[in-house]
C-alpha cells in the first residue's frame, strides 16, 4: 500500500469522524462508502474498519460532551442494554451477506438517513419539557447558544429500548454507529433535546460498534493496514467536530451533509446492481 492511499485513508476517517461527532451519527455512514467507491476497499473491510473508527469517534466526542454534561448518561445506558444485543446479532448477519447485498442495503439506508437529516432537524422545536420533576432519566444541562439551562423528562421509554435493538443490528450489519436511528427517536419519541440527544447517541455508538467489531475480529475481517488510518484519522475529526458542535449551528452542515449522502447512497445501489459510476 502506498503512502498516498494511506492518506488518503487518513483523510476520508478524518472528514468521517468530524460529521459523525457532529450530528451524532459515528461517521460510518460517510466512511463505508467513500472506502468502497472510491479507494477501492472491499466491503467487509470498510465495515469493520468504519466499526472501529465508530469506537474512536464516540470516545473522543463523548469525552467533550460529558465534561460539557450534555450527554444524558443514564438514559444512554439504559438504552444501550438493547442496543449491544442487536449488534451482536446484526454483527454475524452482516458477516455471512455477500458484497453486492451489503451495498444494496447500505445504500437503501443511506437514503433514509439523508432524508431524515433533513425532515427531522425541522421538527425538534417544540420537543422539550420543563417539568419540575424530571423523573429517573431526566436530565438538564447549558446551552451556549441558547444561554440558557434546557431541563428535559423523558418519555415513552419502550419504544426508545425498541429502536435501540434495531439500531444495534444495523449497526452490526453496516458498521454504522446506529446513531441515525437512536437520535430522531430520542428526540422525536422520547422529548429529549437534540443537543442532548446528539451527544447522548455519541455516548453510546462506541459500546455499540465494540460489540460488532468483535464479530469481524473474531472471523478475520478486520484489515490493519486500512483501519488504523482510518481510526488515526477519525480520532482527530472526531475531536475538532466535538469542539465544533459546542460553538455552531449544525442545520447548514446537516444539509450539506444530507446531500453528500443521498448522492453516495445512489452510488453504492448502482454498484449492488452492477453499474459502476465515477
């Protein structure tokens, strides 16, 4: 492997882990088929290097939301329960598929989370609570932006632990973080604000992708030479979106982002079918 596929490994885990941390989502979805598109990586690789690069990213950019307490770590490990037990399962589904249903289905979900990116930043307003009493996994933490403390109960839990388990089995099928699933539902479902949401789901995607990279491993699918660019360079991304999220607005970024991965998706399902587009 030569010095300038190696950076670019380093790049494509850098742009990834700055997206992932912030909008919550782990940098998977952007990392998987950048790899497989256009670096030429299989994909069982870029899944199980994009799992790792999930762990590094969650570690990273939880770290800052915590000390920020903005990550609801209560709530986050309850949820978390179904969430590692989805990925175990999803981990040695997506093992046993072959590429071409790998891509396929990648790229139906990609679709998905481009539109939610979009539909869902729309329809937060409105979702917090400002009870008294904020209940066992109530939270409240400060806004910068807002200049303000946000105090938040949380609600319909069932349905939260529901979507953790999908989430976790997706997350373990794609090596994505289960972020895209976990945040709309918190915020949406549960009326937890999506700062805190964001932060929350990046709290718990690490302990997510941990699970499912250990099925890669334990069937020698994790390629060395393309993981740890791509986890050096995730590190680092996942560090300067952190401190990024803390400071912007996110909605520009989250078009942008949308767009970005509606375009990938379309690719991705045109490799499955056998069309190669560049």
């Amino acid at each position: 492997m030569c010095m300038t596929h190696v950076i670019l490994l380093g790049i494509v885990g850098l742009v990834g882990g700055t997206f992932g941390a912030m909008v919550g989502l782990g940098g998977g979805v952007f990392i998987i088929p950048a790899l497989t598109l256009f670096l030429g990586v299989p994909i069982h690789s870029a899944i199980s290097a994009s799992l790792i690069a999930v762990v590094a990213t969650s570690t990273t950019a939880a770290a800052a939301y915590v000390r920020e307490d903005l990550s609801n770590m209560r709530l986050g490990m309850t949820m978390e329960t179904m969430t590692v037990a989805g990925a175990l399962v999803g981990g040695f589904v997506g093992a046993a598929l072959s590429k071409g249903v790998l891509q396929g289905i990648f790229g139906a979900v990609m679709i998905c989370v481009s539109v939610y990116m979009v539909v869902a930043k729309r329809a937060v307003r409105g979702s917090l609570a400002h009870d008294a009493d904020l209940g066992a996994l109530g939270h409240s933490y400060y806004d910068r932006n807002q200049q303000t403390v946000v105090s938040y109960r949380v609600h319909r839990l069932p349905v939260g632990m529901g979507v953790s388990g999908i989430a976790g089995a997706v997350s373990g099928l794609l090596g994505v973080g289960g972020g895209f699933l976990k945040v709309p539902v918190m915020v949406l479902g549960m009326g937890v604000p999506v700062r805190a949401a964001v932060s929350t789901s990046s709290f718990m995607i690490g302990v997510t992708a941990c699970a499912s990279s250990a099925v890669y491993f334990a069937r020698g699918m994790i390629d060395p030479a393309v993981a740890v660019p791509v986890v050096l360079g995730t590190t680092v991304g996942a560090f300067i979106g952190s401190k990024l999220t803390l400071r912007i607005k996110s909605s520009v970024l989250t078009v942008i982002l949308a767009v970005v991965l509606f375009a990938l998706s379309i690719q991705m399902i045109l490799g499955a079918a056998g069309i190669a587009v560049r």
